[in-house]
C-alpha cells in the first residue's frame, strides 16, 4: 500500500473518532498485556470499538479488550489504546502502528506505552515495574520501511532518545514519592509468539538487554518518527526461560499483571499530573 493511501486511511480514522468523542487528547496510552484496567480510571470515558473505527486493526489476543477509550486521566485529556497490536498476529508493521499514526493525527504529543515483558536481567523479580531506558529491535523488520510521506517525518529518524529523558526522570521522581520500587533498562522486542528458549534468553542478555517481550518497539519507533515524546514502562511478569526454571504461560502473565495493578495504576496516574507540563 502507498504512503498516500496510508495517509489518506489515517485520516479517516482520526475523522471518525472525533466525530465519536468530544475530547481533543494530547497524550496517548498503549497498555499492555493485564494493564487495560488503567481505562477504567479514565473520567468521562467515551469508548470507541475498534471494529468501528475505518481501517483500524482488531486485537485478537487474551487481556486485550479491543477498544479506544477517551476521556480525562487527573484532569489530563487521554486517548488509551485499552489492547495492543502484535507482528505474530498476522498485522503488518504498517497495519500494527496504525492507531499511533492516528494518535498523532488527533493531536497527540506524548505517549506512555507499557507491556508485559519477561525478565532477562537476574536482579529483577517477577512483578516489578520497569522504566525503558533503551530497546533492541529483534523483529527482523521496521514499520518505516517503504516509502516516506514527509508530513509523517524524515527518512532517518534519529533513536539516540527513543525514550524521553525527561520523562524518565519524572517517572523515577513519582515512584520513588510512592515508595514504588522501578527497575530501569533495555527492552528487546522479538516477533513471538512462541516464549524464548534458555539459550536466546542467555544471548539477549549478553546483547545487553534487561527484558524481553513481543511489541512496544515498533510503536516507539513510529512515535518518535511523529515526533511524539515517550515513556515507556515494563511490568515484568516472569523471568525468562532458564532463569525461572519453570515452563511459562499467558495466564501467568495475567496473573502477575493483576497483582501489580495498584502500583502500576498508581505509578502512571502520578506521572499524568505532569508529563504534559515538561
């Protein structure tokens, strides 16, 4: 598909969502794995099913109930994506960063994204929090490739700071007010959605990664394309094949999600009051 029918689809979309909600949002949510129940915080929400919205993907995995929800999050005007989009669902790269292409349409300048991610680095445990310091892109693919529309960006954006400094260092002021503890380091993003084997994890970690997880990365990537500002935040739900030393499963994923959600909750709402202020 051309850059321009991308546009043009772009557009539509963002077309019909202001016409379905009344809010002009300036940060956008990506949420994760269990950590949809971040938009049920949202005030005055207006939810928008996806399988509504013109060319917009559907979510077709467990803990991702599939729908826009705008509204005001501590008096900030939001858009949450309330579930992702995966490469190993069948999406291509264009077709799962989509719905950022149209946050940045509606006008959004900033975007938190969070994930579900295993743990690679041994000094973290299964349910804690992570700021994403940095990301290795291993899906083998890159959702800018194509021809370029420069009203999207440049050809060769720069990733020196995929993830805002500046919004970290708030993160880590409003955890440490909250007594959360956060982790810090760098996401690797694999394709899945078969878990990694003993051995990849060993070599992730020698590539210098902390976790591992199957999206995020090709989110940021188009965001800061856009010129979106962005956190990003981890919730570890398990340690990695060969660290753990247990079989893993989706429904633990879940589990650990839920038992993390009032941090997690409590964690982003601190950094809304004043990510837009920075």
């Amino acid at each position: 598909m051309s850059s321009d029918a991308i546009l043009e689809k772009t557009k539509q979309a963002a077309d019909f969502i202001r016409q379905s909600a009344s809010v002009q949002p300036k940060l956008g949510l990506v949420l994760g794995s269990g950590l949809g129940v971040l938009a049920d915080e949202i005030a005055d929400a207006q939810v928008v099913p996806y399988g509504q919205i013109p060319h917009f993907p559907v979510s077709t995995v467990e803990g991702h109930a599939g729908q826009l929800v705008l509204g005001k999050l501590e008096g900030q005007p939001v858009i949450a994506l309330q579930g992702r989009f995966h490469y190993y669902e069948g999406y291509s790269m264009q077709e799962l960063t989509f719905p950022i292409r149209v946050m940045k349409e509606l006008g959004v300048e900033s975007l938190i994204v969070t994930n579900a991610a295993g743990g690679i680095n041994k000094g973290f445990q299964a349910g804690e929090l992570m700021l994403l310091r940095d990301h290795i892109n291993f899906q083998s693919n890159n959702p800018l490739m194509g021809p370029n529309h420069s009203e999207w960006g440049v050809r060769f954006p720069d990733m020196s700071e995929a993830y805002d400094p500046a919004y970290a260092q708030l993160a880590k002021r409003v955890a440490e007010s909250y007594n959360i503890p956060l982790q810090e380091g760098v996401y690797l993003a694999v394709t899945g959605p078969s878990y990694e084997t003993p051995a990849e994890i060993r070599m992730f970690g020698k590539m210098g990664a902390d976790a591992v997880g199957m999206s995020t990365v090709p989110e940021v990537i188009v965001a800061r394309h856009a010129g979106i500002r962005v956190l990003g935040i981890s919730c570890i739900s398990n340690m990695g094949a060969g660290i753990q030393g247990q079989a893993l499963a989706h429904h633990e994923v879940m589990e650990i999600a839920e038992k993390v959600k009032p941090q997690f909750i409590q964690l982003v709402k601190g950094i809304v009051q004043d990510i837009l202020h920075i």
